[in-house]
C-alpha cells in the first residue's frame, strides 16, 4: 500500500480507536497525548502504520502530537 492511502480522515479515525472515542472529539490542533494517547498506544499505530509502508518515527510522533502537525509528517492528503 502506497501511504498516500491513508487520508487525514482515516487518521482521525484510527487514533480515535485506539483511544476509544468517537472520531468527531479529535480536533486537527488537539494535544493527543492529553486525549488519553500514551507511548505505548503510539508505538502500536507506528507499527500499524510502517505495515502500510509509511516511513515514520515515534520521535517524530511525540515532538508535535497533533492530527495537523501528523498529518503533515505523514504527508498525508486532506481528503
């Protein structure tokens, strides 16, 4: 899978799950750590994500733990 597949849509959603909440409560400027995202539910979306062939690093994740700032990293589309 191309990591372009991956929209900022599907993004919400997925950290949404992990952290059991609706998608609709994550704004693209939230803190997700104050969410309820710990490191050890954020290495488990990086391995989900790098079976996706999406080039990420946790470090990367942590310094701005935001959808937009993510979104941006992951280069992902807006769609």
């Amino acid at each position: 899978m191309s990591h372009t597949e991956l929209t900022l849509d599907e993004l919400r959603q997925t950290i949404a799950k992990q952290l059991n909440i609706e998608a609709s409560e994550i704004q693209d400027d939230d803190n997700l750590f104050m969410l309820g995202l710990d490191s050890v539910s954020l290495m488990t979306l990086v391995g989900q994500w790098r079976e996706r062939s999406i080039n990420v690093e946790f470090q990367d994740l942590v310094e701005e733990p935001t959808l937009a700032d993510w979104q941006h990293r992951l280069k992902l589309s807006p769609a």
